[in-house]
C-alpha cells in the first residue's frame, strides 16, 4: 500500500496521492488541516487522479475535508473522482454532497 500524501501547487490544486483507505486516512486529515490552515487560496480544488486504491473511508475523509474546508473558508471543488469511489457515494446516498468538478 502507498502512504497518501497531499500538497497544493500555486495553482490551487490539492493534489492526492496513494492509497486513500482505513489504515492511512486519520494521519493525511491531519496533513489536510495543516494545508488548509496554511493556504491563502479561497479555493481549491481536490485532484484525486493519482489516487491508487480506496475505500469507504476515503469517502469520510472527503467529507470531512468539506467541513474543514469551509471551516477555513475554502470553497472546495472535486477532480478525477474515481468510479470506485462514486459507486460508495452513491451507495451511502452523499453523492449530491459532492462538489464535483465539470
């Protein structure tokens, strides 16, 4: 498994990357926050298109980088959300909550 690390570029991008699954998603919220406590951007966007594997806990994990988010006044949107994750989200029935991209 791929540790998941997470970074914003100058053009507001948080890129993700690796393995957004149970064993790794308390420790990247973690570097999330300390992101988003550091970025002066009021918005960005989340690519997810270097993410390997996921989980159901991926999906909480964006959720709750929504509501930390807008915690820090960030508006948040997603890129590249992957069919594996849109099949948890559409099971769990959050879809609508996602702020998809295009």
């Amino acid at each position: 498994m791929a540790a998941p690390q997470a970074v914003i570029d100058d053009q507001g991008v948080m890129q993700l990357s690796g393995d957004l699954v149970f064993a790794h998603v308390t420790a990247l919220l973690a570097q999330i926050e300390r992101l988003l406590g550091n970025t002066k951007a009021e918005r960005l966007v989340i690519d997810l298109s270097r993410v390997e594997d996921v989980d159901s806990s991926a999906l909480a994990l964006l959720l709750e980088v929504m509501e930390r988010a807008r915690h820090h006044g960030v508006t948040l949107r997603i890129r590249s959300l992957s069919e594996a994750l849109l099949g948890i989200a559409r099971l769990s029935n959050v879809e609508n909550l996602l702020p998809l991209e295009g």
